[in-house]
C-alpha cells in the first residue's frame, strides 16, 4: 500500500481550517493566471470572481487529501478493521486496484476502483471525497442547517456565490500587478 497526500482530517474543525489556510493561495494562482494571460484590471475585475478563486480553492483543498492506494485485497482488509465507517465505492468490483480516502470525522470513506489508470483514479477519488465529505459540511448554513449536497457534482460543478472577487466574500478587485 502506498498513501499520496497528507490531509485526513480527525475533526470537522481541523478539516474546516485546512479549507480556509487555501484561500489566499488560491487567490494568489488565479491572480498569476489572469497575469499570465495578460488581464488588464478591467478585463480581472469582470472575469476573476468568488466563483473561480473557490473552485481554485477547492481543487488545493482536495489535492491534499491522503490517499491510499492498494489491492483489492488490501482495501478489503482495511474495511474490514474500520466496521463504524460507512463505505462508498466507485468504480467496478472486478479490478484489481483500489484508492481510497477516509474521513475519521465522518467515519466515511470514499474510494475508487482501477485497473490501470492510477492517476486518474486518485483525480477522481480526490473531487468525490471533496464532493461528499467535504464541502456539504463547509458550506453549512449559519442557521445550523446544510446546504444541499450534490454529491454527484465534481468540484468544478459546484454552486458557489459571486458575491465578491475572494474566497472570503470580500469585494476588492485589485487586478494582476
């Protein structure tokens, strides 16, 4: 067994703080990005929204998640010595390898099944852990309430807000320098 990654969260709250620490450095990608392409502050300002540095945000966020990578009868062992975990499983049951994520604080793993295409699976592994164990549980309502969980969406189909050009919601729209 092999892990890539070294994100697996034990509380809600470290998973939580985790998310917020990627936001100025999702803010800083898309900034060079919009650099790179040659952005005047006007053209920053209309294009470089809240939508696109929290989808930057998502895809640093999900790229640390550990991930193990084993065989199938690996995987089933480590099952086997997690019973409280729910397990949800993607892919077929007839191929060799598998990769998976665990949540401690949702006792829920994700994992994704391949034959050989290890780094695709990992990808794939990665927006569906980010898709289901995550983002319902950060994007909770201040009333207390979640928001709706589209667990079937990947991360670059999520719904978020186009409140501000930030990940944090603020509005400063400053342009690439």
């Amino acid at each position: 067994m092999e892990t890539e990654g070294t994100l697996s969260p034990e509380s809600l709250a470290t998973a939580r703080a985790a998310f917020e620490s990627a936001g100025p450095t999702a803010k800083q990608v898309v900034r060079e990005a919009a650099k790179a392409m040659a952005f005047d502050r006007e053209e920053y300002r209309e294009r470089v929204t809240g939508e696109v540095v929290e989808r930057a945000r998502n895809v640093l966020f999900a790229d640390q998640l550990a991930v193990t990578i084993g065989s199938r009868a690996e995987f089933d062992a480590w099952v086997e010595g997690h019973p409280d975990y729910e397990v949800i499983t993607l892919g077929s049951d007839d191929v060799d390898r598998v990769a998976w994520h665990a949540a401690p604080f949702a006792e829920t793993a994700v994992a994704a099944t391949f034959q050989n295409e290890r780094e695709a699976a990992v990808g794939t592994l990665r927006k569906q852990a980010f898709s289901r164990l995550y983002r319902p549980k950060f994007e909770v309502d201040s009333d207390g309430s979640s928001a709706d969980d589209d667990s079937q969406t990947s991360d670059t189909d999520s719904e978020t807000s186009d409140s501000g050009n930030e990940a944090d919601g603020s509005t400063e729209t400053s342009g690439p320098e």
